[in-house]
C-alpha cells in the first residue's frame, strides 16, 4: 500500500478564512478597483493575447516594465506566479538538505513551509517582546548556526512594524547566509534597498502586485537581485510559470502607474485613520488590548480576549486574520473601516 512520505503525510491545505462576509479586513488586499481607465486598456489587451500559443518563458516585457517603473536593470528581474512561487523556487534551488534556513517570528508562514518542504533543517529566531527584531542578535544567530539561507518580511506581516535601512545594510553585509527579503508591503514605507541590490552578493528581495497596485486576483510577484543569483533562480523557474493574462495585464498595470500613488496615499490615509480610533479605543480599554505601530496598510492588535472578538466580529459579517493572542486587520473603505470600529468596540464591552 502506498503511503506518503513524511514532510508531506501531516500536512494541511492551506485554508484561509472561506465563507461569504460582507466586510473582507483579513488579506491585506487593496480595498480600491482599478480606476476604469486601466480596466477598458485591460480589456482590450486581452482580446490581443495568442491564447493557442505559450507565453514568454522570461516575461521579457513585464520584466522590463517591472524595472522601469522602479529604475532597475532589467536583467536583475525575475517574474514568479506571485511571490509564494518566487520562495519556493528560492529554497528549493539554494538549500541543499539539511542545511539551515532561518525564519523569524512572528512572520509570514510560508517561509518556513517551503523550507521544510525543500528538506532544509528551520531556525525560528524570536523577536523581542515588542515584536522588533534585535539586529545585533540576529546577526549572531544566523552565524553562529551556520545558516545559509535568511527569509523576512520588512516591513513585517504579520506585526506591521518594519526595519529601517541601515539596520537591514548591517545585517545583510554581517552575515555569509543569501538573505531573502520580502518588501512586499514596502510600498507603503520608505526604506526600500531595491536600488542598492546589486550591492550585495547575498541579497534578494520580493516584491508583489498584490497590494499597493491592487492586482491580487492575478498572482504576480517578482523577484530583484545581482545578475549570479538572477541567472540561477531563472535556470530552475518553470518554462512558462507566468501566463500570457498575467504578463499582458502586469505590464498595463506597472507602465500605468499614475493612479497608483494616489491609490496609495488613499490607502494609507484610511489605515491612518483606523489606526487612529483604535488608538482612542486603546486608551479606553488598556487591559483588553495593545496596538502595535503600522508602517502598512494593516494593523496588529494583541487581544485579552482576541478569539472571542474575532468570532463576534464574523456574527457581525466582518473578517478579519485571527493570529492566537493577536488580531491583525487591513485597512477598508471608510465605510468598511466604521462597520469593522462600531462591532470591534461592541465586542470589547
């Protein structure tokens, strides 16, 4: 009889929140459509694309428009069918079995999963209790541990706190390990190494279309890093691992980014504004929650009672992300924003 192996025999499909709930704060997704203008010019592209032939097998064209929009080379470009495929290339391709791999925690889960999924031996390195990471301890663990390979997200998912440029330079230039920095949020911060990559021979970063641009639907994300590690990770990447729709749509998107800071800074002005009245709420009700700083379009609250709110909020038709002790919320509309604030004080009384 067969049996499956044992890195995959106890594993679950991942299973976000399903359900239909009219107020959706648990993605991190844009709570903006794309303006009309950009979705006609879609629309329209889309009647262009050979469906009967396969795509560009190095989306040489969105590639370009990726390094155009943020002023870099385009041979430092990889294409992934959204970010998660980008870690899991990543670790496949630079993790031999049993060697290390780092994560910190909290963070994006599926660090570790692609990991162990690639037989690597994981290192959780904690962050302190205020969710920061201690840089001079970080660089200590990875090289102590003999880590080869260090994925995290800055700024954070979950934790929305971020680390500021010289202390990620300082990490990146101590350590021999390839360092796999996810900016996925950076979009709505400031402290972007995108343009100093090529400074560094062991540094990768990713970046999405799934939040600031608002493009989640199409699962686009890419990968920036020296030519040595570009050239490796395009050698292991599928032939055709994003699709002509994805390729058409991504390059409209990015050569159409006019709208996008104002997209941005209505999206920041929203989680501003929540952020906020949480913090009134905060100092009303001190001993049943702790607000963490936000550099993103989400929140991070630790909860007295976090699973009860969290279930109260459902009743009420709103999600958002249940994370043990902690509530992490996106930023909505402002009319998703004031439903999400009235049922959350309910719940607290």
């Amino acid at each position: 009889m067969y049996q499956l192996n044992e890195k995959i025999r106890d594993l679950k499909p991942y299973d976000p929140i399903s359900g239909d709930y009219a107020i959706r704060l648990d993605a991190n997704e844009s709570f903006l459509p794309l303006p009309d203008s950009v979705l006609a010019e879609m629309a329209e592209a889309v009647q262009q694309i050979p469906y009967n032939r396969y795509p560009d097998p190095l989306a040489s064209a969105l590639c370009q428009s990726f390094a155009e929009a943020y002023c870099l080379p385009p041979e430092l470009v990889t294409a992934g069918n959204g970010s998660d495929e980008l870690i899991s290339m990543i670790c496949t391709a630079f993790l031999m079995r049993g060697e290390r791999a780092m994560t910190v925690e909290p963070d994006f889960s599926m660090y570790r999963f692609y990991a162990a999924l690639s037989e690597a031996e994981v290192i959780c390195f904690h962050k302190d209790d205020g969710l920061k990471i201690n840089t001079d301890a970080l660089i200590r663990a990875v090289c102590e541990q003999k880590v080869r390979l260090l994925l995290f997200s800055n700024p954070c998912n979950p934790t929305s706190l971020g680390l500021k440029k010289e202390d990620v330079r300082k990490l990146v230039r101590s350590v021999p390990a390839l360092v796999v920095l996810d900016e996925a949020y950076m979009d709505f911060w400031d402290q972007s190494l995108l343009q100093e990559v090529e400074d560094y021979d062991n540094l990768l970063i990713l970046r999405t279309c799934s939040k600031a641009l608002g493009m989640a639907g199409i699962r686009l994300g890419f990968a920036v890093a020296n030519p040595t590690i570009t050239n490796a990770l395009r050698a292991v990447k599928s032939p055709y691992n994003v699709n002509a729709l994805t390729q058409a749509l991504g390059v409209l998107a990015l050569r159409k980014r006019a709208w996008e800071q104002a997209a941005r800074e209505e999206i920041l002005a929203s989680k501003h504004a929540l952020y906020q009245r949480l913090k009134e709420l905060e100092l009303r009700y001190p001993s049943e929650m702790r607000l963490f700083e936000s550099c993103t379009n989400f929140v991070f609250v630790k909860m007295k009672r976090s699973r009860a709110v969290f279930e109260a909020l459902l009743q009420k038709g709103i999600a958002v992300r249940f994370m043990g002790d902690y509530l992490r919320v996106t930023a909505g509309s402002p009319a998703e924003n004031a439903a999400f604030l009235t049922a959350f004080e309910e719940a607290l009384v």
